[in-house]
C-alpha cells in the first residue's frame, strides 16, 4: 500500500538503501511531488520535478507490484517461486519481463565467469541474511549449498518463453538484478505519461529521468560505508542515466563480533572478503548498473574495474575498506571526492 506509516518505512529503509540524494536549494527550482511504496523488498520513492499527471504514482507502483509478484522468490506463487520448485522436472513457461530478466542475468554470469550468478537461490537462502533467521552456516551445509549453483545449467526456450533449472535443488534468485528492470520499466512508464524531469529510487537503484529543470545535471551522493544513512562522501554528476550501488553495509549481521555482509561469494560460499566495501556503477540501464555493482563487487578491484572498463557505456566508482577509491576514466570529471577520510587512487 502506498503511503506506509513513517515507522514501517524507516525499518525497512535502514538496511537498503545504498546512495542518498542531495537535496538543497541549488538543486530545483520548485517544490518536487513525491510518494512511496514498499515493494521488492525495500522502498520505492518516485519523485517529480514538474506537475504529476493524473493516476501516474498508482500506475507506476502497479507496475512495479506486477513485476514483484512474478519475480519475488519470497512469494510461492511467483513466476520464479515456480521455476524453483520445478527444479530438475519440467520447464515453465514465464511472462516475458521474467524471461527478459532471466536472460539478461544469464548474460553478466557469463561476463563476470560466475561471480554474480542468478543461481545463487540455495545459498541465499541458507545464509539467511536480512532477515530474522540469518546465521553462519556449517561449512558442509554451506559445500551442499554450492553444489547445487550453476548459471550454465539454466535452460531457456525463446520459443516457448520457457525457463528451465537442470537439476533438482535449484534455485533462481533475482535480488541482484530485479530492481534495476523495475526501476526501468518505471522510468518508461513516466516517459511515457510525458514525464521528463523525475528520479527513480528503488532502494538504492537510482534512475535520474532527464536532468534537473534549469538544464543541469543531477547530484547524487554516494554513501560513506562506514557511516550513518546520509553521510556522502563523494558526489556524483549524472544526466538520464542509471546508478546502483552494492555495499557491505546493505545488509548483514554480527556474530561473535564478525560483520557478515549479503553479497555472497560464489566460490568460498561465504561473504565476498576481498577489501571492497562499495561499488557504484553508472550507465544508461538500471537492470546492467544492478547487476554490474554485484558482479564488479565480487571480482574485486582489478578484475572488477577491467570488466566495468570493458563495456561501452559503463563507468565505475569502487572504494576499498582501506579508503581508496578508485573511479574508471569517464567519472574523473563527473566524480568529486568530499569525504577527506578517503582519497583517490590510481587505477590498479
């Protein structure tokens, strides 16, 4: 439902939220019309910088309800809640913005060699973190649960719109990839009800429609990891493109005095520990900054930043636990540093 008690949202805010927006008078020329829905999991804000036409927040939160209803693995009768259970039997047929998701996640498993890998299901749900049930497993619960990960083994029809798991156990999950197409879909939709001037935050994944009224550039704050929500500590400059971020500090637990973060390590089956603590990716689709902040996280800053350096379109922030940051080459004029407890590095 629209419009949730502030208290509702605030719980669910506080462990998702990836980027903040800079708000402040040098930024709009009128007063922007916004409202929020909790949907995929997180809060989704839409926020118009020009008159709203009629009907266009509950279209667009509609939308997006329909897309998390076919693609939620936390709802049984999901499109991909189906696909799962008919593991390792039979192939089903699926909606085209599941198969389009599915296909396009296929893609960047091949591109990141299995680091990000839509697959992941078993051992996401087996980690459990982010929700109240989160606990280190043991490691032969967690070599069971690597067993049955394998992008290579997802099946696809185009003829058939059909989606099909090998072996029985599997398990799709789209968390990495989910909100970045919902947050697409949603800026076509503004597009198309003539919307130009608008920002799209679906729990982190940002799309800036258009630029801001007086014909500049949006500014977006990148999130200091190891602060409070809010606390920036660089700015980015974008102009109707995409931005997602994937961090340590999304979500996680403590046990024992270990910090244990969401973004799983398709190898080790346990937390990615390679000195990344935050990765940004700015490029024209939500769906490819969603899945490339996964995928550049879990590389690592060298194969990371190649593989973001790689593909046409795509620029790259990357902030290592020692508080370097490093930035690929189209963000050096676009990217300003505000936080003097980090500092920018070269390239490795």
């Amino acid at each position: 439902m629209i419009d949730r008690s502030r208290a509702k949202v605030k719980k669910a805010i506080v462990p998702l939220i990836a980027i903040v927006l800079l708000h402040g008078c040098a930024i709009y020329t009128r007063h922007p019309v916004s409202e929020t829905a909790f949907l995929l999991g997180t809060t989704c804000t839409v926020t118009l910088y020009q008159q709203a036409p009629d009907g266009v927040f509950a279209g667009v939160f509609d939308l997006v309800r329909g897309i998390e209803s076919r693609m939620s693995v936390n709802l049984s009768a999901s499109e991909v809640s189906t696909v799962n259970r008919a593991a390792g039997e039979k192939p089903v047929r699926v909606s085209q913005d599941t198969y389009t998701v599915v296909a396009t996640g296929l893609e960047y498993c091949r591109l990141s060699e299995g680091a990000f890998d839509i697959t992941v299901g078993p051992l996401v749900q087996l980690w459990g973190i982010g929700t109240e049930r989160a606990r280190v497993p043991a490691p032969q619960e967690i070599r069971s649960a690597l067993a049955l990960l394998g992008w290579r083994e997802v099946v696809l029809n185009e003829g058939e719109r059909s989606v099909f798991l090998k072996r029985k156990g599997m398990a799709l999950d789209l968390g990495g990839i989910a909100k970045g197409y919902a947050a697409d879909a949603a800026a076509q939709y503004l597009s198309r009800r003539g919307v130009r001037h608008a920002l799209i935050d679906f729990g982190g994944n940002i799309v800036a429609l258009g630029n801001r009224r007086q014909g500049g550039k949006w500014r977006i704050g990148i999130q200091n990891p190891s602060k409070p929500r809010g606390a920036y500590l660089g700015i980015l400059e974008v102009c109707d493109e995409a931005v997602a971020t994937s961090g340590t500090y999304e979500r996680f637990f403590e046990q024992n005095g270990v910090r244990y973060h969401h973004i799983l390590d398709t190898t080790s089956g346990g937390p990615v520990g390679n000195g990344v603590v935050s990765v940004t990716i700015v490029t024209r689709r939500s769906i490819i900054a969603d899945a490339l902040s996964t995928s550049v996280f879990a590389l690592g800053i060298g194969k990371g930043l190649g593989l973001a350096e790689s593909l046409s379109g795509v620029e790259a922030v990357v902030i290592q636990e020692d508080g370097a940051v490093f930035t690929t080459p189209g963000l050096k004029e676009r990217f300003r540093l505000t936080d003097p407890g980090f500092r920018l590095a070269s390239s490795p």
